[in-house]
C-alpha cells in the first residue's frame, strides 16, 4: 500500500506561475463574438413553448433546444452537425 502511495505521489506535477494577467473585453471584441441581436421582448410561445424567434430565448441567437436538432425539427441527429435550417434558421450543433 506504501509502494502505492509513493507511485501516486510521484505522478503529481505542479506548475508554478508568476503572474496571470486578466482584462475586460473590448466593445469589438464582443460584438466578433455575437450571432444575432434580440429584436423582441417575448420570451417563449405559451401554446408551444418553443422560443419566440428574435426574442429574449431565440434558437437562432443562442443555439437550439435539443442537441443535435433544429428548432423545427426538420434536421435531427449527429450526422447534421453545422448545418443551417433553411426553415427555422437555427444551425444544428
């Protein structure tokens, strides 16, 4: 069990730094950063509950509901990965 111990031991590696250097993003970096805009205040649809399109909750801006399938469900599974819905705008991810 010693022996066992000594091992583990010996396996941990520590880095040591001396200095780390943090910093607000500029305005255009954000902006690099962006997909959409939020152009309505409506959150989700109270008969679907599906994410009202350009608002606060939209698939397009912030990525769909369901891994791997657009918000309309015309594009479902791994094999889709990347791909634009030409119906609902959300790219499969």
């Amino acid at each position: 069990m010693k022996d066992l111990l000594k091992f583990l031991k010996a396996q941990t590696k520590t880095e040591e730094f001396d200095a780390i250097k943090i910093a607000l993003a500029s305005p255009d970096m954000i902006r690099s950063w962006s997909f959409g805009e939020v152009k309505k205040p409506e959150t989700i649809n109270y008969r679907t509950f599906k994410p009202e399109r350009d608002g606060l909750f939209c698939a397009r801006i912030f990525g769909p509901v369901k891994d791997y399938e657009c918000l309309c469900g015309k594009y479902k599974r791994l094999k889709h990965r990347g791909v634009i819905c030409e119906k609902c705008g959300v790219e499969v991810t």
